[in-house]
C-alpha cells in the first residue's frame, strides 16, 4: 500500500488530505469524513480509519481529509457548508490521478452530514452513512443510493431518530446490535458491513 498526506488547495482553506492506494487492480475512490471537528474529530478518528480499512481491503483508494481548523488544514469550522465545498474540491483534485473512477462517499456522525451535501455535487456511486446525526442537522433526502449504519443503543442519535428519516425516505438501515455512537467493540462488525456493501 502507498500512502500519501497531501496538503490540498481548497476555496477558502487547504486541506491535509490522507490518500491511501492499495496498489492492487482498483475498484473505485472511496472519500471519508470524520465526526465533528469541534468534538475532536478527525482523520484519526476510529469509526473514520475503520471505514478506510474496509475500502482498502475491497479495493479502493481511500482519501480520509482533517476537516479544515483540524491537523494541518486551515481555516475555521464552518457548520458544513465549507466542509462540503473542500470535499469536493479534493474529489476534483484526486480524481484525475486515479482514471476517473467512481466515488463512493462515506460519512461518520457530522461526516455524514457533510456527504450527503456531497451527493448533490458530486457523481458518486452510493453514500454509505454511519452513525448519521439526523437529530441535529437539517438532512435533505438522499440524492443518491445510500445506506445507514446505527448502533441500536447510540447514545446520541436515538435509534428511533434515523429510523423515521429512513422510512420517510425509502433509505435502506443496517442496525448493530449493543453499539453505541462510536461503535466501541462493534468495529470489525461495522468494517464488515462497510465491505459487503463496497463489494460488486
């Protein structure tokens, strides 16, 4: 595996970005987004590194950036609006590099909120979204295929919460059973849901 940390030019900040390559016969670009920057979130986070790992083992290239204001990125937090318009400029950036091929989007808790703006600028090939904080964002519905993965006893997004925001919007929910937010002894169960849906 090659491993690369970039600094990337955004509109507003520059934005250190992880890409991690396989170097096996890639299946597509995989662009993951940590939690809240202002709650310690990060590109380090675990959840984050988790869903890295599982598109790297099912092929993919995995770009995992620090939000800006975190690590080496600059600029201010900027309640999503900013976030989304870094990520896409780093899905424009990296795209070239590797022929174009398809992006996945992948989110955790703030991440997810982040993506699923995303998936209305960017042509990607589904959303997964872990942990989604639809209790305290306002989530638009899903512009592309997407899948929620909750834990049955997240402490900070209530089950019920995503299950009412997937019903409304037809979007498919896998549930972990006995995880919380932040998935504490439930990651490799997650890192193999994250695979069986990365898979073709």
């Amino acid at each position: 595996m090659r491993t690369h940390r970039l600094k990337i030019e955004c509109p507003d900040a520059i934005v250190e970005t992880l890409v991690e390559d396989p170097e096996v016969e890639l299946r597509g670009l995989a662009l993951v987004a940590h939690p809240h920057p202002l709650h310690g979130g990060s590109l380090d986070n675990k959840v984050a590194h988790t869903l890295a790992r599982a598109a790297l083992a099912c092929g993919y290239v995995a770009v995992r950036p620090n939000f800006r204001g975190v690590g080496a990125s600059t600029g201010q937090y900027d309640h999503g609006i900013g976030e989304t318009e870094d990520l896409v400029a780093i899905a424009e950036h990296i795209a070239p590099q590797f022929g174009y091929l398809p992006w996945t989007l992948l989110g955790f808790s703030f991440g997810s909120y982040v993506q699923h703006r995303v998936a209305r600028r960017l042509d990607a090939r589904q959303l997964i979204m872990v942990g989604p904080a639809v209790s305290m964002y306002d989530f638009a519905p899903p512009a592309i295929a997407t899948t929620i993965i909750h834990g049955e006893e997240d402490e900070l997004i209530p089950l019920a919460a995503v299950q009412d925001y997937a019903r409304d919007h037809g979007t498919r929910l896998l549930t972990i059973p006995g995880a919380g937010h932040f998935f504490h002894g439930k990651l490799t169960q997650l890192k193999t849901l994250v695979e069986d849906l990365l898979q073709p």
